[in-house]
C-alpha cells in the first residue's frame, strides 16, 4: 500500500508574520482610532493649561572708556587697564549668587501679584490696580497668599483661611525667616488705603496704582516667595554669551519666563546694577586719591592758618612789615628752597607711608594714586597701577570662586612679585629724596646766615613769612590736585554700557510648542496601541489561521468546516443544505483521494480515526457528521465510539451509553448488544460505555483487534471518534487501524504548540495518512491569505450564496445591517 506521507521534510518553523500582525492591527482600527483620540483630548487639556513661556533678550557692550579730562597737562594719572579679560569676568560676575540677590532684592520680585485663573493663580505683576510698600523690617508670611478685595473706592479687605496656628514668615530687610503664630480660621479685616497694615503675617501699606481702577468685589493676592529660592531661579534662569565672534565684547543676555514685563525688567536692572557697580569699582582709585588729597589739605589747611595767626600777631606787635632789597632776594631764595624740600618731603612721606602699607596691609586696592603726592617715577607708577588692577581682579574674582582656588594662587604670586619689585624702587627713590633734601637744607643753612645781620625783629619775620608762603603753596598744589582728581572720577562712564535694552514687542513666545504637543499625541496614540497589539500578537500561542497551519506543519489541510449554531451534533442529517454540510462532502471527497492511492480491498471496509490535541476542538462533532455524511450516500458505516475516558455520541442518537465498546472488550457483552441501529439510514452507532478504570490496556488488548477486524468486515465506513492525541496515548494505540487520520484544529482555539507534538508523531511514523480539518473556520481578511485549497464552506451562507445553502435561521436586525454595510463598503 502506497503511503503518501513518506515524503516529509521539516516545517519552516516559527517565525514573525509581519503580514499577519499588520492585518491584525487593520482589525483593530477602532482601538487605534480610540486611542489616538485619547491622545489628542490629553494634548488639548494639557495646551489649555500650561503657560505660555516667553524669552527675551538684551545686548550689552563692554568696553575701556577713555576719559576725556586725560590730557597732557593733567599731573594725575589712572590706570585701569584695556578690555582684555574684563568679558570673562563680567559673565561670570552675573551668574553669581551675589548679583542675583541685589537684582531681585531691588525688583522685590519675592513679591508677587496674583489674580486667580481659570487654571491656576496668575502672576499679574504691573497689571494689578494697587501697589504694595512692604515693611522690610518686618516678617511676611512664606507659602499661602495674602487675598485682597476690593470693597469700595477707599477701602479693601484682607482675607486668609489658616489651617494651623503658626506660620513662616520672612524679613526682607535681613531675608531672615522664622515662626510666626497667626489666628486659626477665616481671618477678614478692612483697611483704608494707605492705612498702615501690621499683622503678624503681612506688614504693608497698600496704595492704587496709577491709571487703574480696580472693580468692586474683585479678588486678588499678594503671594511671598523664599528669597533664596527665587534668587536660585533666577541665577540658573539668566544665560549670557557672546553676541558673536567678530563681536567678542558685546554680549547676549537673555532669561526665560512666563511674565514678559518681569522678564524685560529683570534683564535691564541686571544691566544697571551691573554698570553701577562696575563704575564704583573704576572709580575705587580717584577715590582713594581724593581721600589723600582731602587728608593732606586738610593739614596743610590747619598749617597755613596757624601761620597767618601768626603773621598777623608779629606784625601787630613788632610793626615791621618789609625788609630791604637784597634781604628780599634772599628770602625769595630761601622760599624756593623750602617750596622744593617740601615737595620733596612730601614725596618721601608718601613713599613712607606707601612702604608701611604694602608691609601691613593684605587690601591694596585702597591705594592712592603716586602723582597725588607729585612722584613721577615710571617704574612706581607702574607698579602702583599693576597692584592695584590685580588687587581689584581678586576682589572681584571673591564674588564668584571659593577661597583654595589655584586662581587666587596665582593672583597672590602676582602680587608678591610685583610688591617686592615696588619696595625695592620704593627703598632707591627714598635714598635719592633724601640725597636732595640734605643738599637742600646745606643750602637754605648758608642762606640763613646771610640773614643774621638783621635786626632780630626783621630776622623772624622773614622766618613767619618764609612758613606762610610754604603752606600757601602747598596748600594751592593739593587743592589743584584735588580738583583734577574729582574732575576725572566725575568724568568716569562704566565700562558696560547698553546696546539694546529688554523690551516686550509683542514677541518671545517659545513654548508650549502646542503643535508638537499634537504631534506627540498623534505618535503616542497610534504607537502606544501598536505595541500593545504587537505585544500580544507575539504572546498568542493560539492558531487563527489556515496560514499558520501551513508554516508551522508540513501536514496537508484536507478542509474547513465553519462555525455553526445548531441544537446539537447532527447538522448534515438535519440542515443537508447548510454550508456545514457541504463541508463534510468535500472532506469525504478529499478522503477519496486518500484510499485510491491506498488501494482496494474486496470486503474490507475503510477506518477514519479522528482525534484532536485536546479537548473541545469538535473531534465528536466532526466524528458525528462524517459518519452522517457517508451513510447519506449509501455506505454502510459505523460510528465506533473509543474514547473511554469521556463518551459524548450517544447524547445525539437518543440512545444510552450503559452498554458499549468497554463491554465488548472486558467479555461482558456480544457485538450485537452493544450495536445500536441510529435513526440515520445506513448508521450504527457503538457508544464507548462506562467508563474503565484502564482504558488504554483495554485498547491494546486481543478483543480490539478482533472488534476491528469483524466491523471491517460488516461495515464499509468505520469512523473511530478517538481520545484526544495531546492529552492520553490511546488514540496511539487505535492509528494501527485507522487508513485515514483526520487532526482537528480548531481556530482560535487550538494552541501552537501543540502541532509540534503531531509533527514529531509524524516523522517519526507514529501517525500516517493523517491531515488537518479546521474548525470554527471564518473568513477574515486578516487570515487565511494565500491559501490555495480552496474550500470555503462553513462561513456564513459559504460562497455559493442563499441559492444552494440553507442559513441557521433568521439573521437578527443587527447582522443584516452589518451585512448590509459590509456589502456596501
């Protein structure tokens, strides 16, 4: 006999069906569609509610400015360097902690006006119709807000609920913060404006703002932030960089918000304070210079005052008020001399008193200017300039590096370097002065005695005159320098100036990106389900299709039987018109194929052994109507009920399952008594009976093999309704009889692997002439692609239409208007 199953080769195996999930997902159209408009209903809420956020920006210029009182005729001089190194410094001075504290400390951003919002409480800033003067010395309460409303033109009244009884405040003045006890409960109070407010949590005076009315009954609040965290905020808000590379000098500020006017004005009091304290450092030198300058005549000022008392008292009691010709000269003389030694001596009181400073002092940034006292030496000046602009650099550099930095290192190096080379010139310019005043005064003595022939009441008037016209000149010099002085610091304009301030024209808007948002859900909303749906795709161990069949077995599908709703088994006796049974007479016909090329025996009739993986795949279902289907056609057949372990065939004939094949095996009954003639013509029925305590042991037992071999001989149709395969071995037992083997595989039911295990039975010979009959079969587009055989019955109506199969009854309202859309879309 001819086996057709000889010819096995290996499945393609399991692999991902790319086909079959894209059509799953079109199945699931309405999940995605779902889905994406959850997305987008979840984008609309989100855009509604978030705040618009805004950047704006300003340029600043920094630069050397040259004074324009520096002249050639000018005696004071100050040095403070080019612009190289100062960008880098004032980029880092505005990221500091110490800047942001003076910005929003002068802004009292701290403070904020609020209106409540449809979404949340809106900071309204300028917007609001009142202004509030804090009390600085006093604490304002932290957290909850301060709600005001209006009463009337004249009157407000403040409102809060407090939950406890103690609350934090802050103090402005110092931003220190402590504990305040507050009244439990509603608390209402009405003020006048103006009227001073002091309460334990607010300390104010409340005014209307100019051009603003405010409405009747209108709520509003004055909300405090913690100092410290707002100055945090607003130091890693602000971002500077350079305008661009050719422009190196001229840099970008700009700081991102929800409040464009609270944005414009913090850029442009950033700009102010920054140019403000830039000047005072400039004019940290002429400063110091004047304060010298203003020390010095202040002496000099007491001296010559001294000596005009003097002058005048001498003359009033000696009444000499000349001398002669040649003594005048003399004394002319003797008064440049002692101009010169005070010029002299001057200088060398500076140079005294810049050496004991630079040997005490660690600050050299209070450091006069040399040409204040008239030294003109270079290499002083220099060195003066030099400490002086590194002095200032590490004062700056303390605003925003911690003390142990290597720049503070070399910094000091500098220093040193540059004070020990000054007090070196400092010890040979003191020698040189001191050579000249010791010339000086060997002079003035010869001079001097050139006068003692005088009379001794001219002699002191020489000598009064001499000390007043001494201070008089002296006193002429400082006061010419300290005008020069206060000239140049008057003159002085800051290095930062502001190219283009921040102004609010009506742009800036950088975010939400509500397009995005949409765009985002758009994604989201399709992908999300996507996942979930591939997800289960790869988790579904169940088959669905005929497709799936053919990939993951190499077993033939010998036909589709469709899903239908009857009252019990019997549908090819009683709907013969059905779709169903038009199923089984191809199956039957597909059998045919199978036995021709098993070739024929006279007298012996032909076995089908159906089995299943496991139960409930409609194994006795099928059983029932292939039995039916051949005894329609004029076979005489058999329906040999073996599965012992759980009979159900006798439930469909009216007939009772307390005799049986279980019977006939253990001895107990004959052939005839447990054959029973069925109301189908051409039909026995041999129920399984009770059922055994070993079925299988009965199964391979003599009796069976004596049953089959007497019912082959009856019967030209012998159908065996098996036990299923994938759960007890007897339907192994029972392939030895069987000349064709139906598989049922039951759609969306029968799990994966379980062909694994027929198709290891199958190659190893175990099973033969065995194939696969679908059941549950629909026709889906998301299935069933590519399958060639052809049988399409089951489904429905089938494609034959009403004209040649009979329909389960009358379609309820619902599925003809289905039908009716499908047929129409």
């Amino acid at each position: 006999m001819e086996d057709y199953d000889n010819d096995y080769s290996e499945p393609r195996g399991v692999t991902f069906d790319f086909r079959g999930f894209l059509f799953k997902a079109l199945n699931l159209w309405k999940l995605v569609l779902l889905s994406i408009g959850i997305a987008l209903v979840i984008a609309y809420l989100i855009n509604v509610r978030k705040q618009n956020i805004y950047r704006l920006d300003s340029l600043i210029s920094i630069e050397s400015e040259q004074n324009p009182f520096f002249t050639a005729n000018t005696s004071i001089s100050f040095n403070w360097g080019g612009v190289s190194g100062k960008v880098g410094k004032i980029m880092t001075s505005i990221k500091t902690r110490t800047h942001n504290e003076l910005v929003v400390d002068s802004l009292q951003y701290y403070m904020q006006y609020l209106e409540q919002g449809k979404y949340r409480m809106e900071d309204i800033y300028k917007e609001a119709p009142f202004v509030v003067n804090l009390d600085k010395t006093k604490g304002q309460i932290l957290g909850p807000p301060v709600g005001i409303r209006f009463i009337n033109d004249n009157q407000f009244e403040i409102f809060m609920d407090f939950a406890v009884t103690v609350a934090t405040v802050q103090r402005p003045s110092d931003k220190e913060t402590y504990q305040e006890r507050v009244p439990q409960g509603v608390f209402k109070q009405t003020y006048n404006f103006g009227q001073t407010i002091s309460l334990p949590f607010f300390n104010a005076t409340i005014s209307p703002r100019p051009n603003h009315i405010p409405e009747k009954n209108a709520e509003y609040f004055v909300g405090f932030l913690n100092f410290d965290g707002v100055v945090n905020g607003f130091q890693n808000g602000i971002k500077i960089e350079p305008f661009s590379k050719e422009s190196a000098s001229v840099l970008k500020l700009s700081l991102i918000g929800n409040n464009k006017s609270k944005i414009v004005d913090y850029l442009n009091a950033t700009t102010a304070i920054l140019s403000k304290m830039e000047l005072d450092r400039k004019n940290l030198y002429a400063t110091n210079t004047i304060k010298f300058i203003d020390s010095s005549l202040s002496a000099v000022n007491d001296n010559l005052k001294d000596v005009t008392d003097e002058m005048n008292t001498f003359r009033r009691q000696n009444k000499v008020f000349d001398v002669s010709e040649e003594m005048q000269i003399i004394s002319e003389k003797l008064k440049e001399l002692d101009i010169q030694k005070e010029t002299e001596q001057s200088k060398l009181n500076y140079l005294n008193a810049l050496e004991n400073y630079l040997r005490t002092k660690t600050d050299y940034t209070k450091i006069a200017a040399p040409t204040s006292a008239g030294i003109e030496e270079v290499n002083i000046l220099a060195s003066v300039s030099k400490i002086t602009a590194l002095a200032i650099e590490r004062q700056n550099l303390e605003y925003t590096t911690k003390e142990g930095s290597i720049l503070f290192k070399e910094i000091d190096s500098q220093l040193n370097s540059e004070k020990n080379v000054l007090l070196e010139t400092i010890d040979a310019t003191q020698g040189t002065i001191r050579l000249q005043l010791n010339t000086m005064s060997k002079i003035i003595g010869n001079l001097e005695s050139q006068l003692n022939g005088l009379p001794e009441d001219q002699q002191q008037f020489l000598k009064i005159q001499r000390k007043m016209n001494i201070s008089q000149q002296a006193y002429d010099i400082y006061l010419s320098k300290r005008g020069e002085a206060a000239i140049v610091k008057a003159a002085n304009v800051s290095d930062i100036t502001s190219i283009d301030e921040a102004k609010d024209i009506g742009g800036g808007l950088i975010g939400p990106n509500k397009s995005l948002n949409y765009m985002m859900a758009l994604m989201v909303g399709f992908f999300a389900p996507m996942f979930l749906i591939f997800i289960i795709f790869l988790l579904d161990s169940t088959i669905h299709g005929s497709d799936e069949v053919e990939r993951l077995s190499n077993i033939p599908i010998l036909g589709l039987i469709g899903k239908y709703n009857y009252k019990n088994n019997l549908v090819v006796f009683e709907k013969p018109k059905s779709a169903v049974a038009e199923s089984f007479r191809s199956i039957r016909s597909s059998l045919q194929f199978i036995y021709k090329k098993q070739g024929k025996k006279e007298g012996r009739g032909k076995t089908i052994m159906i089995t299943s993986s496991v139960s409930g795949e409609g194994k006795t279902f099928c059983s029932v109507n292939m039995a039916t289907v051949y005894a329609l056609s004029g076979k005489k057949t058999l329906l040999l009920g073996l599965d012992l372990r759980k009979p159900k065939i006798f439930g469909d004939f009216e007939i009772t399952n307390d005799r049986g094949v279980v019977n006939y095996l253990i001895g107990e009954s004959t052939f005839d008594e447990i054959n029973y003639q069925s109301l189908i013509e051409n039909l026995d029925v041999i129920p399984s009976g009770p059922v055994p305590p070993n079925p299988s042991e009965l199964l391979m037992g003599d009796r069976m093999k004596t049953l089959m071999e007497h019912v082959r001989s009856t019967y030209d149709i012998i159908v065996l309704d098996t036990p299923p395969l994938g759960l007890v071995t007897d339907a192994l037992e029972l392939t030895q009889y069987a000349d064709a083997t139906l598989f049922m595989v039951r759609l969306d039911y029968t799990k994966k692997g379980m062909l694994a295990l027929i198709n290891a039975k199958y190659k190893m010979g175990e099973v033969k002439n065995i194939s696969f009959v679908l059941n549950f079969y629909k026709h889906k587009t998301n299935h069933n692609y590519g399958y060639g055989y052809g049988y399409g019955y089951g489904y429905g109506y089938g494609v034959y239409g009403n004209a040649y199969h009979e329909g389960n009854g009358k379609k309820s309202v619902l599925k003809r208007f289905k039908k009716f859309i499908k047929n129409n879309t």
